[in-house]
C-alpha cells in the first residue's frame, strides 16, 4: 500500500473483511461475467497500451476481442452529414470482417453500433458505467442489442453511475483495443480528439472525415487532417488502413 496514505490504508484494512465487502464481491461474481488482464481471453493489444484495466466487465461474445477492430467516436450532437458518411462507410467495412468498437454515447457512437447491427456486424460498446447501468438512458435497447449480438464492455463495477471521469477512462480502453480509429465529425476542443491523442500514443492509426472549412462540427476533424491524420472519403481509404 506504498501509494496509499495512512488514512487510506486503515480504511483499506478496516474494510477488507466487512460484511458489505463480501456481499459484493458474490454480487459480481454471480451476477456478471468478467476477466482479468491475466487471463488468456485478455487482448494482448489492450494489455500493452498505458494503464490498461485490470478488471473488464463484459455481457456478449467474448471472443470477439480476438478480431480486427475499428474504433468509431465523434460527436454527440452529430449532423445529417456525420450519420450519411456513417451509412456510407460502415456497411462495406463490417462484411471483411472488421469489428466496430464505440462508446455507446449519443450522437456518432450509438449511430455506429445502430448501422453496424443494420448490416449484421459485429460490435463492441464500451461504457463509462456499471453494466446493468444505461447512460444516455434512450439507448436501453441498444445497449441491449449490442450485448446480445456483440460484446458490451466496462472497467466499472455493478451499479456505477455515468460520472464525467469515466469517459476518458472509457476512452483509452476504445483507443487501446482498435487498430485503427475513425473520427467523424468533432468539434475544435472534444472528447473525440482526445480519443484521437490516446490513439496516436498507442501507434494505432488516426483517420477522419473531413467536412466543410466553416462548419463547426467538422473543425476537428479537419485539424486531426491538417496534423497528418488520414482523411477518409471511401469505405477502401479505411480498409488500406488495415491491409497495410
């Protein structure tokens, strides 16, 4: 406990055979399924980026952390012209096979696992809550969807709430797993770009789709461009990506 303070540490001490601290490790070990970043279903990918979790909560197919993945994220209060790039792109990756891996946020997230299973795709939505919670609450069944046909994902324990912190830690998971990772549509300051950074730091590659100069959604993305980011303008700009 050599990162703990003394305070800390007593409480620590304390607790670890309370009543509450046993009744909830039997909760989560009979109400939900989960690894650990020593077990072998583990993606090696995950296990080498920076900080990755040591615990990941799942409902779905599991082995779909064995396929090739592309990370989806942009904004949440999307455009027509973000969800039409969407329709155009998506349905011709998922037939390769490749795998759509989103945060089930509002906007470009949810859009990508909706188009996704459209196509009879596979998806992971990872998620900034417990995972019996739904955060925005409107895609209850979504995230239903997606844990009966893809993999649903959390580093958080039953019953967590959508607090702010969780999304970049949510972020990095969705960075680390991908192989290459798509923004569409972002605004200058976003959670999409910092998704973008944790990519670039993972050495995963970064693309996005450009859009109009004065348009205020498309200005991240345009910048991730200016800096070197791939700008994808067809499905096979995006499947170069993995063939190289």
């Amino acid at each position: 406990m050599a990162n703990f303070t003394a305070k800390q540490s007593e409480v620590v001490i304390t607790n670890w055979h309370s009543r509450d601290l046993n009744e909830n490790v039997k909760k989560h070990w009979f109400e939900c399924h989960f690894i650990t970043i020593e077990d072998a279903q583990y993606p090696q990918q995950l296990k080498e980026s920076y900080c990755p979790p040591i615990v990941l909560f799942y409902r779905g197919k599991l082995d779909l952390l064995n396929t090739t993945m592309l990370g989806v994220v942009g904004a949440r209060k999307n455009t027509s012209y973000g969800k039409q790039a969407l329709k155009n792109l998506l349905p011709s990756i998922v037939t390769k096979p490749i795998t759509i891996v989103s945060g089930l946020a509002a906007g470009i997230d949810g859009i990508s696992h909706e188009i996704t299973l459209q196509a009879r795709g596979q998806t992971i939505g990872v998620i900034g809550t417990g995972i019996d919670v739904t955060y925005p609450k409107e895609h209850q069944a979504l995230q239903s969807q997606v844990a009966q046909f893809g993999l649903l994902l959390s580093e958080f324990p039953l019953t967590s709430k959508p607090f702010r912190s969780h999304f970049p830690q949510r972020n990095r998971i969705i960075a680390g797993l991908c192989e290459t990772l798509l923004v569409v549509e972002a605004k200058e300051k976003s959670g999409s770009l910092i998704t973008a950074s944790l990519a670039l730091q993972e050495n995963r590659n970064v693309c996005a789709v450009p859009g109009r100069i004065d348009a205020l959604m498309s200005v991240g993305c345009n910048q991730l461009i200016l800096a070197g980011a791939k700008p994808i303008l067809t499905a096979n700009d995006l499947l170069e990506e993995f063939l190289s």
